[in-house]
C-alpha cells in the first residue's frame, strides 16, 4: 500500500464515474425542467440570462485587466532589431531621393 493513495482522496477512475453520472442527471433534469416543466419559460430565461452575464463578466475581466496591468518592459534585443530596420528604411528612402 502506498501512503500516497491512501490518503483517503478519491482515485481518477472513481472521480470520472462520479462526473459522467452527475452529468448525465444534469442534462436528465435540465431537460425536464426545459421540455415537460411548468417552469420552462422561467428556467430558458434564467439560462440565457446566465450564459450572457457569463460571457459578459469575462469580457468584463480581460478589459479590467488589459486596464489595470502595466505596460511590458521593451525587449533590448527587439528594440536593436527595430533600430537597425529603422535606419535601413532611411537609408533606402535617402538613395530614393537622390
């Protein structure tokens, strides 16, 4: 016996069971709730309502953190390289000219 597994956690297989049964009543329930319920109406709104405060709230989190998180340190190597093409961008727009 190891000391790890037996730590009284529950194994990958027992879990996967655990998630496939529960998922399958979910979709048995929300089905009846959906199709043969008096409620159909109300829990379509709800699940709408949801799914869009849900899409909504993420959106909400990455422009919050595009806002909020400081601007990346320049990279040395990249601003030399962007130099270096800069001044060979003038070079040909100079013989351009000429």
């Amino acid at each position: 016996m190891s000391g790890v597994s037996d730590v009284g956690l529950m194994s990958d297989k027992n879990l996967g069971y655990l998630l496939l049964i529960a998922s399958f009543a979910g979709i048995l329930i929300y089905g009846w709730l959906v199709l043969l319920s008096p409620w159909a109406i109300l829990v379509l709104q709800v699940t709408a309502f949801l799914a869009v405060a849900g899409v909504l709230a993420i959106l909400a989190w990455i422009g919050y953190t595009l806002a909020t998180a400081p601007p990346p340190e320049p990279i040395p190597e990249l601003e030399t390289v962007k130099s270096e093409a800069s001044k060979g961008q003038e070079r040909r727009d100079e013989s351009r000219e000429s």
